[in-house]
C-alpha cells in the first residue's frame, strides 16, 4: 500500500480513492471510501493502456459480469462496475475484506499448517464445485489471487486477466497476456476441462503445504515436459493429505476427483465449519488484523496538482503519509516479508519485462452435446509465486486484436521487450475461452516469474462463422502449432453461465440478461426454521395443503408456516407419528397408538382413533409404516401376534406347544369419513412381523406394491432366488390379483410405475421398463459402469432417472432415448439422490448426504447446489443426515435434520 501518485484519479463513481492498494499484471487497485455510506471498497481499474484494447474491454467486462453472478461464500460481491466511455473509467469495487494473499503469507509465517490447508483446499473446492454446477470454466487461481480472510479463504480473480503474471498491449491493437502453469492434457494440445482445475487445485495445495510449486524446479524450458511427463515432490507435504494432492495431479484427468470430492474429502462439515473458532496461524492472524487497522485509518489525500514534463508528481503525497506505506514486517517475520497484504511484489513488476520462455496450450469453448451428455466445466491455467525460490511462468496467452480503436483515437503501445518474436500465420478462427468470472475484482497479486517475455503478434482474426461451434480437430491443431504460447483467436467474448456456449464474436457484447440466481449458487431462501435443540430430531415431515410443513419427532407433532418459516403449533399426542395427510379441512397424522386429526389453526386434537377402538376384532394391532395414500383413502399394513393351540394329540401321546402367530394384514382406510375400506391377510413379515410396503404405483383398477426387502422373511428371500416382487391388490375389494417378478431386479433394486401399466426396476447396472400385467420387457438404459439406478420419477412424457455415480437424467418413456443426463458432482458414495420434481416441473432437485442439486428439467443444466454445513460448534457433533426436499408452490423446502429452508424455484 503506498499514497496516491499524480497520475491516479481520485474518485471512481461514488468512491473517493484513498490510496494506492497494489499492482496486478492487467490493473492498479485501491482502497477507495463511498462517500455516502462511509464503507471501505477496493476498486480494480483496468490500465489505461490495455483498456484501449477493445479484445480487453470486453473481456474484463465480461469477467465483472461473471463476478457479479458468482458473489457469496467465498467470492466477495462486487459492489459497482464502470464501464463508461472515458478509458480510466473501466473498473469494478469490491467491498473491502481484511486478507491476505496466499503468496504473501507463506512469505510471512511458511507453509500452512494441515488444518489451514483443509479450509483453504475445500473453500475453493467449493468454489470451482459452483461453476462446474453452472456448466462454466475457471480461469484464475493463483497464489496471490487467493486471498487469506479471518474467516475463511477469498477467491479474487476468475479469468485470464486477473490471473495474468503480465499483460501487455502490442501494435496493431493486440494483447499480450502471459499465464502460469499448464496441465499435462494441455502440454499434449488436447482439451481442457473440469480434471484440469484439479489438477491446479493440487499445484495449489502442494504451494501452501510447501512453500514451492512441484514442477518448477529445473530448466526453464522443460517445465513443460515436467509438467506432461515427472512426478510431483510430495515428500514435503503433510501425510494425511498427500493421497488427495497426488490425485489431484494425476496425468490421467479421468483419475482427478471431482471438486465435490476434494471438498468433502477435506472438510465434510464444510470450509466455513471448520474454519470456525479461528484458523489463521497467529503470525497471519495478527498481521491481517494489522492490514485493517491501517486501511480503516487512512484519509482521503488532498488533490494533486499537475505533474511536471517527465511525468514524476511534483507534489505527490509522501510516502509516510500513508499509513502503513513504509511499514516494518512483524518482528518475529522474515526481513524480506511484508507486514500488509498488499505491497507490490518485484516478481509482478519484473514479470511485465521479463519472463521464462513459454509453452503451450489451447482453450475451448464448451461444446454443444448431442443429448446433453455431461462435460467437464471448469478450467484454469495459473499457480502463481513461490517463495522464497522463483516461480517460473510456463504458459503465454496471446489475444488477438479485436475492434479497430475509434477515429482519433489510438491504442497506446508499450516497448516491445528484448527477445525473439515468433510470428504465426492466422489459424482458423475458432470461440474463445469462456471467461468465468472477474479477474478486476483482485485483491491479490498473481503477478509472478522470470526471464523475458515472449510476445506472439497476430494478424487480424478473420470474421468467425455462423455458428459458434468449432471443431475439436481445429482446436488441436492450433495448439500444435503455437509451441511458443496460447493462442485464443477473434478476440471473442464468453461469459460464464450454466450451459452457455463461448461465442466468437468482434461485436460489441449484448447486456447480460438478468438471472434467476448466480450460476452454482442457491438463490437466498425465503425463510429458515431450525427445530430447537432442546427437542428430539425429526422423524418425519410433510406437507398440509401448501400451508403447513408438519414434523413429527419422539415427543412431539409440530407445524411451520411455509410462509413465514414461523412455528405456529406443537401437539404432544402426536409423538412418533407419521405422514401429514390432507383429511378434509382437518390434518391427519398416523400415531403408534391411533389416528389423530388435528386442527391446521393451533393443532387441537379434533378427533381420534384407537386401533383398539376402530378394530375391535383385531386386538394389539401394530400398525406399521403408511403405505401411500390417494385423496381421502390412506393404504397401511398392521400385524398382530395370536395365540394358536395345538391340536389335541392322539391316546397316549403328549400335548404339544401352543403356537404364537404373526397375522399380518393390508389396510385401505378412508380418513375423510373415519372408516375402514377394506383389509386383506397377507404374508407376515420378518419379526415383528408387519411387512412394510410401498405403493409404486396407483392405477384405475388396481394398486401395486412392493415390500420392502428388510422385512421379508428368509424363507421369502431363499423362495425368491434374488429377484423382488411386486404384488397388485384390487382398488375397490383389495383382492390379491398377482404377484410377478421382471427381470433381475433383485428385492432391495429401485422400482416405480406409472398410470399406464408400466414398470421401471433397475437390473442390474441399468434401468429397464416392463409392462406390469405380463412382465415383457420394453426398453433398457444402460447405466455408468459399477454403479446401480435409484428410484426413477415419472414425469409427464419423461422419467428422470438418478444414480448411485451421482448422474442424474431424463429418458423418453415411451421409448427410453436419452434425453439428457449430467453429475451433481459429488462423491459417490451411499445411495442414489432422491429426486424431486418443482411444483411447475421446471425444476429438479436431486438430494443425497451430501447436497441438493437443482438441474433445469428440460434440458438438464445444472443451475445451483446447496450444502448446509450446519451451526454445530467446531467439536460439536457432525451432521450426517441426508437431505430431503418436498415441492410447495413456487419453493422447495429442503431439509436437513434440524434445519429447514425455503427456495424459490421455477
């Protein structure tokens, strides 16, 4: 942080600048005070000389956009954007948050201990979990563009420019933009995605683990090799982490785990849950502590007067006028190391004239997809510095020229630095890289590497085609060819977004239209409740009419408003129930001991049944779990134990045991008007005795259901050979009309049906349809490999399917073509995600241990996840409950154990 100089404007919008912050590669930002509020902001303005470059305008607009839809968790919202006419107007503020980058802080206090690179690792894992969920690419993480707050880690920059070790503008109106490292697949010229951020993400971890880059160290021109071909140095970092790092920086991308993965991996409960109480060493603790006394201090200096001839500020403010500007390190710091979080690292300014001969790599856009199978969504190509040895830049980015600047003006050219230019012909043209976020809302310097620069000038791009689509042939052999650096053609614009495609284009870019909700992110809920603490967890939760969200728990029915989130009743004679069923004007919950209807205004009981008043013939009838339930008519089964004498025996021999028996019936009874339909004997089940079913589904003439396989006994078990049963039962008498099994859906397999008389079972790896009255098959989908289908939902002419390998998707019913399918990305372990399906059907929610994952219906883009870490103390226990959703007007109210939220979706 230094004072203001001649040059610098004073105000940006509504902020008066208060200081110089620091200097990236492609902006100078500073601490800056809006003049209404009184709030601090960090304000990033893009150099003067590379916003006269139209490729770079729109490409630092585009990542302000990005940023701005990317704001919340650990990306810090963007407070303004300008982007008027005057050339020193083009910036974006942020709201300033006390921090320090991850380069500086290992230059500080060293690397980071095991817990502190949990957090950091599984923030960002977050992170880059939210812009694949969005169907998007990263591009911007660095050492110093990852910035260490109190509570948790900041990511800054999110695209080539924020990320850039340099950025030049060239003659002609080109840009020059030198990365940092690449990934093996893209030293081999192939195509980047999701596997690709991982492995940057291990570059990442193993620097804070470490203090030095894996693959850095050795000739300058074989950093590439190294990269493609050498095993990362490990030794070094903690062993309790290392197996995720190496995996991180496997070269096979298919053996890197997905961001979900790392994230859980690292801290289950969360970044900001671990990070709770405290994580920062004390050394970083204190000098962050330090960075904010001394910004909260600063005042607004007074106007510079005109600067001489040379350009040196006549009456600059001093250096010492600034607080903080000339600061000590801490005493117990290394002499070399800064005390603030932003003084200009050397390595960023030597690295605009110098740089280490580069190697190559190429960028695409996200293609189209046949059938909306899934692809990998995220990338980036920078790692940063390395304290306290040099980081070597391995990657050079050169953009071609976009518009010509306009009559009467010209873009400022700066020297051309010592070295050979190597000069190519105009490759096809082809869409440039989706740019994910904004790099301008740094507050971190990525600005890293030595030796000399190598500028790659370009003629003018040819105009794009028609369609924005770019053969993969194209893009390889573009990446051949540039040996010396990465070449992104048509100084083309491309912003992030769920399953936006990168478009090449010289036109000035379209407005963003506005957004439901940021790409990745959940949209803010309307309401939270939190079932106290003091009470037993829920058992149970349902839903009255749209109106009420009933919980029962061991002591208690409670009800929520589901408009307000408010509790608004709790019944004691409730306890243990289950269901919530519409019964009338009345809600009608299912007790151990009877039925209860209670009153939606404050939960008075207004009537109750005794199972031994309302089956007299049926004494210490157990009622078991309900079944399924359709209007006013609820299906359950009940069993209870008789006593059943023995014969009496023959002369001369002994009497035998009386017997006890397991009867066992299924009920269909009418909760409007309080009466038994029918009931009908049916087999017991494994003790107790009440065998559990489960209607799958309800059709004019009949119901059918399945048991479920905990329950069977294993004489049913050995009977059956492996494969499950499902039962139909007249509506009207409850007759047992058939029992059949289809194909090899074994007992515990997924299985649903439809009004239509058609069967869904998963056999095996893969989800097949059978006709319910005669069991012939009709269509099969194959399934990913080693994993097992989930119950499949049926929704109008299509049925979404999901997997135990987290892909959830939608196939045709009638014929099973696959109409699109796409991964929550998270691990794969446990059951598949139960699916929900919105009140309009535009949106579904799949929900498993880990998250909740909205797609969009139709077409499969993922639009946010959700994961509630919780509000447990940090030894407090782990929640490991799974999450449920249930569908309510236009929200979903998405639950996990104790915590309930209300989403607004379409």
């Amino acid at each position: 942080m230094e004072a203001l100089r001649r040059e610098d404007p004073r105000r940006f919008g509504r902020f008066t600048v208060l200081a110089r912050f620091q200097e990236a590669a492609s902006a100078v930002q500073y601490v800056a005070r809006d003049t209404g509020t009184g709030e601090l902001a960090v304000i990033s303005a893009a150099r003067p000389a590379l916003a006269a470059v139209p490729a770079f305008r729109r490409r630092f607009q585009a990542e302000g956009r990005t940023a701005e839809r990317l704001a919340g968790g650990w990306v810090t919202p963007t407070l303004e954007t300008g982007e008027g006419d005057g050339l020193e107007l083009l910036h974006t503020a942020t709201e300033y948050v006390p921090a320090l980058p991850l380069a500086e802080a290992i230059g500080i206090a060293g690397p980071l201990p095991e817990r502190a690179l949990r957090i950091l690792g599984a923030g960002i894992a977050e992170i880059l979990s939210r812009v694949h969920a969005g169907g998007s690419v990263l591009q911007g993480l660095a050492p110093g563009t990852v910035l260490l707050a109190e509570d948790g880690p900041r990511l800054t920059a999110f695209g080539p420019l924020g990320a850039a070790a340099a950025a030049e503008a060239r003659p002609g109106g080109q840009l020059s933009v030198r990365l940092g490292y690449l990934t093996p697949e893209q030293v081999e010229g192939k195509e980047v995605g999701a596997p690709s951020d991982l492995f940057v993400l291990g570059l990442l971890l193993a620097y804070a683990a470490t203090g030095t880059t894996p693959f850095t160290e050795g000739p300058p021109e074989e950093a590439a090799r190294r990269i493609a071909e050498a095993d990362p140095e490990l030794d070094a970092v903690p062993e309790e982490l290392r197996e995720l790092i190496a995996g991180c920086l496997a070269k096979d991308p298919a053996e890197r785990p997905t961001a979900g993965t790392v994230a859980a991996e690292l801290a289950l409960e969360g970044a900001a849950g671990l990070a709770r109480g405290g994580w920062l060493p004390e050394r970083l603790a204190a000098a962050v502590a330090d960075q904010e006394a001394r910004v909260r201090a600063l005042e607004a200096p007074e106007e510079a007067e005109t600067a001489d001839p040379a350009g040196e500020p006549e009456d600059a403010v001093p250096a010492d006028a600034v607080p903080g500007a000339a600061a000590e390190a801490p005493e117990d710091a290394p002499a070399e190391a800064p005390a603030t979080q932003t003084p200009t690292d050397p390595r960023a300014t030597a690295a605009a004239t110098s740089a280490a001969p580069d190697t190559s790599t190429t960028d695409t856009a996200p293609g189209s997809g046949d059938i909306g199978e899934d692809r990998g969504t995220t990338r980036f190509l920078n790692t940063g510095p390395k304290p306290p040895q040099s980081d070597r830049a391995t990657t050079h980015l050169a953009l071609p020229p976009g518009l010509p600047p306009a009559p009467g003006t010209a873009p400022a050219a700066l020297p051309a630095p010592a070295g050979h230019h190597h000069t190519y012909g105009s490759p096809a043209p082809y869409p440039a890289a989706a740019l994910p976020a904004s790099a301008t809302t740094a507050q971190g310097n990525s600005g890293n590497g030595n030796g000399p620069m190598v500028a790659l000038p370009l003629p003018p791009a040819p105009a794009p085609p028609e369609s924005s689509a770019t053969s993969r042939r194209t893009l390889i052999a573009i990446a051949a060819a540039a040996v010396g650096g990465l070449v992104v053609g048509g100084g083309a614009v491309a912003a992030i977004g769920g399953g936006e495609t990168a478009a090449a284009t010289d036109a000035k870019p379209p407005a963003p239209k506005p957004r439901r909700t940021l790409p990745g992110q959940p949209p803010e809920p309307r309401w939270s409740y939190s079932h106290p603490a003091s009470e037993s967890a829920p058992l149970t939760t349902a839903l009255w009419r749209d109106r009420l969200l009933v919980v029962t728990s061991e002591s208690q029915a409670s009800a929520v408003d589901v408009t307000t989130g408010k509790r608004v009743w709790q019944r004691a004679d409730a306890a243990k129930g289950q269901a919530a069923v519409v019964a009338g004007d009345l809600c009608f919950v299912a007790s151990p001991t009877e039925f209860l209807w209670l009153a939606p205004k404050d939960g008075t009981v207004v009537h109750r049944v005794r199972y031994a008043d309302g089956f007299t013939d049926l004494p210490d009838l157990q009622v078991g779990r309900l079944a399924g339930h359709s209007g006013p008519v609820i299906w359950f089964t009940g069993s209870r134990t008789v006593t059943v004498k023995a014969p009496k025996p023959k002369k001369g021999k002994k009497k035998a045991a009386d017997k006890r028996v397991v009867q066992a019936y299924f009920f269909a009874y009418d909760i409007v008007r309080r009466a038994e339909v029918w009931r009908t004997p049916v087999p017991a089940g494994r003790a107790p005795g009440t065998p559990l079913y489960r209607v799958i589904a309800e059709r004019s003439a009949d119901i059918l259901v399945r048991q479920d396989a905990v329950t069977l006994t294993a004489a049913e078990v050995k009977a059956a050979k492996g494969k499950g049963s499902i039962r139909s039962f007249d509506q009207q008498t409850g007759k047992l009309q058939w029992t059949k099994q289809y194909g090899t859906a074994g007992p515990e397999a997924a299985v649903t049906g439809d009004e239509d008389g058609v069967l869904y079972a998963g056999t095996g790896a893969h989800l097949q349809s059978f006709e319910a009255d005669t069991g012939k098959p009709l269509w099969r989908v194959e399934g990913t490999e080693g994993s097992a289908f989930g119950t499949p939902l049926v929704a109008g002419p299509v049925l979404h399917t999901t997997e135990r390998s987290r892909q959830v998707g939608a196939v045709e019913r009638e014929s099973g073509r696959l109409v699109w399918r796409r991964s929550t990305e998270v691990p794969g372990i446990g059951n598949a995600p139960a699916l929900t399906l919105s009140s309009s059907g535009k949106t579904l929610l799949a929900s498993d241990a880990t998250q909740v994952t909205a797609f969009s219906a139709a077409d499969g883009e993922r639009l946010w996840k959700f994961q509630d870490i919780g509000a447990a103390e940090p030894k407090g226990a782990t929640v490991s409950a799974a999450y449920r959703t249930l569908a309510v007007g236009a929200h979903i109210i998405v639950q996990r154990d104790r915590a309930f939220y209300a989403f607004p979706v379409a």
